[in-house]
C-alpha cells in the first residue's frame, strides 16, 4: 500500500518527453547550469554503463574519456536540471551493466552500432 501512495506522490514530478534509450547507446545530456543570475546549457556526451531505479527515482550512469582520462557521471532522468537527453548513436550489448569499459583504452572502447 505505502508503494502505491508513493507512485501516486511522485507521478506529477515524472517527465512524460523523455527519449527512450538504452545501455550502450551515446547519448548526448543537456544540463542546465546555473551561474550566478544566468542559465546556460552545457552538453555532457558519453556512453551509457548502467541504469537503475524506477519511476522518479531512476538514474542513468554516463561515461567519456577526456584526456586520457575516464570521466563518469550518474544523471537522474526526470531531474528538472536536464534539459534534453538526445541518442546519437545505438549499440548492441548482451549485458545490463558495461562496467568492463572502464578497463579498456583506445579503439576497444568502441562497441558494435546498431542498424535500424
């Protein structure tokens, strides 16, 4: 009963024009950044590792290399601070979780694009 009393609570706070993606996509997040009195939006683009959670509390693990350098970042989906989540490119994985990129470097990064 306390399950459903929660959905009907958090249902107005769920966004309805989010893209459907998956893990193994690239995805591009576009976030809003608050400086000062202004708002600008800054793109965070990656592929996603891992989602978990559902309904308003469903989150979505991105990764990139930067520099050499692997950057993570976790985003919630219905968070008012995300402007857009657009998918760049769909790939084909057998695994719910791509936590074995983080030990790759260089071209075996790259995972198999799906055609559609």
């Amino acid at each position: 009963m306390s399950q459903q009393i929660m959905a009907l609570a958090e249902k107005p706070f769920e966004k309805t024009d989010v893209d459907e993606f998956e893990v193994g996509d690239t995805v591009e997040v576009h976030t809003k950044i608050l400086e000062g009195e202004k708002e600008r939006i800054q793109k965070f683009i990656g592929t996603v590792i891992g989602r978990n959670g559902s309904g308003t509390r469903e989150m979505f693990l991105v990764r990139r290399i930067v520099g050499g350098e692997g950057v993570e970042k976790k985003f919630p989906v219905h968070s008012p601070q995300i402007a857009k989540i657009e998918v760049k490119k769909k790939a084909i994985v057998r695994r719910a979780k791509l936590y074995y990129l983080r030990d790759r470097v260089g071209k075996a990064v790259r995972l198999k694009e799906r055609r559609y």
